[in-house]
C-alpha cells in the first residue's frame, strides 16, 4: 500500500513537467546583443521569465570575441539544436560573425562576461535580469 502511494505521488509531481510542451519558438520575442571591443550592447539586458526569447548575439568587431553566463545558459531551457552552441555556458563568436540562441530563461540576475581575462579587465560584462 505505501508503495502505491509513493508511485501516486510521484506522477503526481511529475505531471505539470510532463504536461509542458515544446514551447512554440517561432513566436519567440527577439533581443540583439552585440559584442563589442571591451563592451556587450545592451549592458542590461532585460528578459520575460518563462517566455520563449531568442537571443542574436553579433560579433561587431574584427576580432574573435567570447560570450560567457554559465549561471544563465545553466538555468534557462535552451531550444534542443541550440543546446550544443552553449554547452558550458560560453561560446566564441569570429568577426562579423552572429549566432542565435532560443531559450526560456528562468528568473534570476546573472552576469555576462567574457571568457578573455584582458576583456573582462577592461569592463566587458553585462548583465541579465530576468523577471
């Protein structure tokens, strides 16, 4: 009998996940973030938590720059193809280069940073507030 109630229990809390579909990407809001020489475009980036968003990150530079929020990308439910670009939280971006990233972000404040020591030094960080 306590086995049954057990199983109950647990199909109980596990069917609002169960319940969550694909969330429907073609209707996700869009924000550019452009890196930048020492600075990310905007420094705030404000997000609607639990509504599809994708992200375009743009390399404005001739230089290969970096993307690092492992807090973030960890916390987020990044669209399945896009899931390998931000493996670890960071990516790269060549010059000119730009990615999208489609994600449901969960709330929270989370810092942006680049993955270059020398870039952080001379202020390149935004952040992303999530609510």
């Amino acid at each position: 009998m306590r086995r049954v109630l057990i199983a109950l229990a647990a199909l109980a809390l596990a069917a609002p996940a169960a319940g969550q579909g694909e969330p429907e990407w073609r209707a996700a809001r869009e924000a550019q973030i452009l890196l930048m020489p020492f600075a990310y475009e905007p420094r705030l980036i404000r997000l609607e938590a639990g509504r599809p968003v994708k992200l375009d990150f743009v390399n404005n530079s001739r230089s290969r720059l970096s993307v690092s929020a492992p807090d973030f990308f960890r916390a987020a439910r990044v669209r399945g193809r896009d899931a390998r670009f931000v493996r670890g939280g960071r990516f790269r971006l060549a010059p000119g280069e730009r990615r999208s990233v489609a994600l449901v972000p969960a709330p929270g404040r989370y810092r942006v940073r680049s993955a270059n020591p020398v870039h952080r030094v001379l202020g390149m960080s935004a952040e992303i507030l999530v609510e």
